[in-house]
C-alpha cells in the first residue's frame, strides 16, 4: 500500500503523509497462534491486517492503515506476539500537527457532533 493512492482514506494524516509516520504493527510469527483477534480488532474499518491461510498466521497488510498511537492490537493480542514502535513515535507525529489545524478540526467535529459537549 502506498499513500499515494488517493483512494486510501488513510493516506493523510491531520493533513500529514502518512508514510512519512513511523507507527505500525509488527507480529512476531513465532510467537503468533493465528487466533486472529488482531485481524476482527483492525479490522471493522482499517483492515491492518490479513491472514495467510497456508501459514495459519496473521499478517500485516497495510500497516500504514494503522491509527496512529493506537495499539489495541498490542493489548489484545494474548501471546505478545504483536509490537509497535515506541510511543514517542506517535508523539512526534502529533507535535507535527499544526495548532491551528487540530482547533479546527475539533471546532468541526463539534459543529458536527453536538452531543459531544457537556
């Protein structure tokens, strides 16, 4: 996957590349059981991950599908098999962001999302 392909919903992140943002999952195949809880955790919108039937394991099919910062695949993966890079990888991607571009994009969300105040 490249994020060049503007068909990629996940191709920008907050108005940054995703490629150039060091944030993916990485599965330790000998640590991997195929269970596949990584592939139904990523896989209601994101589709991080695929399964290699003739292996009986889970891959990584489009790490840069990856939310940044999120690492629930990590959480629930049973065996350990399943890293990320260190988190102030995600931080530095964060402090990228413009200050003026989050207030806006929170200020939308909120327009859109009126439940969401309290």
């Amino acid at each position: 996957m490249t994020s060049s392909n503007p068909k990629n919903p996940f191709a920008v992140w907050h108005g940054i590349d995703r490629s150039t943002i060091n944030w993916q999952p990485t599965i330790n195949r000998d640590k991997c059981t195929g269970c596949g809880l990584c592939v139904v955790t990523c896989g209601e919108k994101r589709n991080v991950f695929g399964f290699d039937f003739d292996e009986k394991k889970s891959v990584v099919m489009y790490p840069e599908n990856c939310m940044i910062g999120c690492n629930n695949c990590t959480v629930a993966c049973l065996w350990n098999a399943i890293t990320h890079p260190d988190v102030s990888e995600a931080r530095a991607a964060s402090k990228r962001i413009p200050a003026d571009r989050l207030k806006k994009e929170l200020e939308d969300k909120l327009s859109a999302n009126p439940a969401l105040l309290v």
